[in-house]
C-alpha cells in the first residue's frame, strides 16, 4: 500500500461516502487521511464511519489518519417570515437580536451579541458568502442599522461574514466543546479548529486536548494572517482554508496569501493542507475542469503536504473518481522535472539547532548516495516531520512504536508510517529499519538506506543521530 507520491490526499466522509465498501475504496483509491466533517451529521454517525476507517486499516495493516473538523463559531441570521427576501441596493436593512419576531424585508434576527459589539461604522457584513454586501451606518449593542451596498436574495440561516474584524469571541463553541470531547473518547488523530483568528484560539483548545491529537488550525479569516507565524509556531498543522478566507478577501489576494502559508509552514516543519473546491466540479461531473488539476498541482508544486477534497468525497456522484483524479495528478506532478526544482528552490533556512543540522545531513547524504529510503525512527513523530521539512527524493519510512503518530504522520509529506516495537540501542535500531525497509518493498538487499533518530530513545524532540546502512 505504499503510493508513488510524496504528497496526501485528505477526503472528507458523508453522505455519499458512509457505507464500508465506498470508504474501502477511496483507502485503496488514494486517500491517506479521512475527515469528519462535525458541521454535518450526529455523533452516531461519526462514529460508524470511524468503526468503518479502523476495520480497513487493521485489514490493510497501514495506518490511517482521521481529522476531526470541529464547526467553530459560525455567524448567521435568522429566520424570515416567508423563508426569504429579496434586497436591492440602496435599501435599508436592520439587523437585530430580536428572534421572537421572524426576518422580513426590512430587517433579520442575527443573535450573534459578539458581531455588534465588534462593528464600526462603514463596516460591510457579507451575507451568503459575500453574494449580498451590507454596510453599516449605525449600530448599537443590540442592533445594526445597515445599507445593501451589493444586492440579492437572501434566505433563512444565511452565514454572516465581517471581514477586517477581529470578533471577540472563542473559536469553540459550546458544540465544539461537546464534539471535542466525544471526538477525544474515540481516539481520532487530528483536530481542526474553524476561525482561528489569534495564536491564544491554539493554546485554548491544546489545553483541553492535552496532547492526545494533532491541532490543525483553519485559517479562514484575514487577522489570522496577520499572526500568521505566531499561530503556526502554536499549532501541529495548518490547513488553507480557501472558502471564507475568499469570501473575507480579495479573490486576487488568495493565491500569494497560499502560498505565503505553504511557505511559513515549510520553514516551521509542520504539515500544510490545501482545502476547498479543488476538484468543485467533480460534485456533479465525472471529470474536473482544466483550472482545477492546474489548482491542485499548482498546490503540490508550492510543497503543500496534503490537498482535500470536501464535498467532492462527502456528497458528490463521484467520490471515487475525484480521489483517483487527485492522485493522478499528484503523481503526474511530482513526476515532472520542474517539480524537484521547485521544491529545491523553496528551501527556507534552518535553525541552528541539531533536528535541522541532522535533517541538512540525511538530506545530503540521501541525495548522494542515491539511497532507498530515509528512515525516521521517532516516539513523537518529531524525527520523521524534521525529515519531511527537508523534502528528501527518497521516500521516508516512518518508524514509531506508537500507532496514534503512526496515524498522525499519514499527514506528512512522503513519510510512510510503520508501526513498530520500542527498540533499545542504535544496533537493534538499524536492524530493524533495514529489515522494514525491505518487508515494505521501500529497498532491497544491497541498497543502502540513512536512518534518523533520538537518543536516548523514547525522549521527543531530540532528533540528534545519523546512520548509514546496507539492507542484507
């Protein structure tokens, strides 16, 4: 089960993708992590999905990641009397915290307190993703009178986004709390936060995880670039979360602001996803336009660790056929010259710290010696993410004897987790790596492999130690 790409594929789970044999086959399709989208669906439903993911990956005898997308403080109105209205430009419209009397075209409930204290005058609230632009003109701590600057229909529970705004608010809501928790009890590998707008949203929810999962923090909100390397330096990954950041943004703005992500993320050594409408159009049509495979490879040539696919794999009419289109042409990407030069030229620099200066050496003696694989022994997955930062042309085998960093290393570039016994000494240590390197057909007898490591074993984070041996 070992791909020929480096970079992985994330497929979000749903209606369209519930029953066992569907979910086997986007595994054997290519995806490498599963999500659970917890905006939709019941916990029950999660987790029969979650009992599905762990019945193919004791079956496949690999590893497999779940993220577990928690909704966040999602802002939207209320109900309107007839369902919906329709505003023109230059109408008033008032919002207010008034649900007992139902929207109509004069004004709509939004019971969001936070949005009111937050508001300026002269700033636009986005409805409907951005398709109606309201300005507002004056407010108080309970209402906002308003102007529609950009008109439109505009139904019930529509979402509100205030862009240029930092809200005072959590990024967990009393939901996410409770999904948290549940989530926590199944044992699932990675937590994303939604509106992450500070690097104090990370600390807040790191001390309810307390280590058990990974932390991805979604970045859909303009003032989370402002603290955009405070915020990766908190969390364990990053995921471009192109929706709302495009709804809150300038369209022309997304791509550099993508690409400034990928780049704060390959510097840090932590994980980057690229998400939203990748492959939008594989929803309804078996085949995805031309500027959508140019949008995932341009992601794979940036370096991004992973690509996603939301509704494509959730509720779409082809699921399958979007994580075989993504991984053709993530394979036919990386396989392209251009690809390593790229990837070459992004490197950023490192730190003076032994991880990096044990990473720059594997890299090159990989690089020279033209070995097999790169393998990382590592308790905490630390190794194996300093050797996935260096994007080395062998592939990474991934050595743990812990099965949650085994799942959470699916995530990484070019890193193929193994599951293994605790080993005690650098000679054990080398036995085993050349021993899995050959069972998991990543080298043969002969060839020669560079291990990564930490001593003393078992102590994260102290990845200090280089080796070279021969497969026999």
């Amino acid at each position: 089960m070992h791909r020929k790409r480096n970079a992985k594929i994330v497929a979000t789970l749903g209606p369209a993708s519930t029953d066992r044999a569907t979910i086997q086959a986007l595994f054997e399709a290519g995806a490498d992590v599963f999500r659970l989208n917890f905006s939709h669906g019941t916990h029950a439903d999660h987790k029969k999905r979650l009992d599905t993911i762990r019945e193919i990956e004791r079956e496949a005898g690999r590893p497999i990641g779940v993220l577990l997308d928690l909704q966040g403080p999602k802002l939207r109105l209320d109900t309107f009397a007839n369902g919906h209205v329709v505003l023109k430009e230059g109408d008033s419209f008032r919002l207010d915290l008034n649900r007992e009397e139902p929207g109509d075209q004069t004004r709509a409930p939004m019971p969001h307190p936070e949005i009111f204290s937050a508001l300026e005058v002269g700033t636009d609230l986005l409805v409907d993703d951005g398709r109606v632009r309201l300005r507002v003109e004056r407010f108080g701590p309970d209402f906002a009178e308003t102007r529609v600057i950009a008109g439109g229909a505009v139904s019930d529970r529509k979402g509100v986004n205030v862009p240029g705004v930092v809200l005072p608010l959590s990024a967990l809501t009393e939901k996410d709390r409770a999904d948290l928790t549940y989530g926590l009890t199944l044992g699932i590998d990675w937590i994303a936060l939604s509106f992450v707008q500070r690097p104090e949203d990370i600390v807040e929810i790191k001390s309810i995880v307390k280590g058990r999962a990974g932390i991805v923090a979604k970045l859909e909100k303009p003032a989370a670039i402002i603290s955009l390397e405070a915020i990766v330096a908190e969390s364990d990954a990053i995921m471009v979360a192109r929706g709302d950041l495009g709804v809150e943004m300038p369209p022309e703005q997304v791509p550099a602001i993508q690409k400034r992500i990928v780049r704060a993320c390959r510097k840090a050594g932590k994980p980057v996803i690229v998400a939203t409408q990748m492959l939008e159009s594989m929803v309804s049509a078996p085949v995805p336009t031309r500027a959508e495979a140019s949008d995932v490879a341009t992601a794979i040539y940036d370096g991004a660790d992973a690509v996603m696919l939301s509704a494509e794999s959730a509720s779409g009419k082809y699921p399958m056929e979007a994580v075989t289109m993504m991984d053709s042409i993530i394979a036919q990407t990386e396989s392209d010259p251009y690809y390593r030069e790229s990837i070459n030229a992004s490197e950023t620099l490192r730190s003076p710290v032994p991880s990096d200066a044990i990473g720059v050496a594997v890299r090159g003696v990989a690089d020279l010696l033209k070995v097999a694989a790169v393998v990382a022994y590592t308790s905490s997955g630390y190794s194996a993410l300093r050797m996935a930062r260096e994007r080395p042309q062998a592939p990474i085998l991934g050595m743990t004897p812990r099965l949650a960093v085994a799942r959470q290393l699916a995530l990484a570039w070019g890193v193929y987790p193994v599951l293994c016994h605790e080993v005690m000494d650098v000679l054990e240590m080398s036995d085993w790596a050349c021993m899995t390197a050959k069972k998991e057909g990543l080298g043969q007898v002969g060839q020669t492999i560079v291990i990564s490591a930490g001593v003393p074993f078992g102590t994260s984070g102290t990845t200090n130690l280089m080796r070279i041996a021969q497969i026999v």
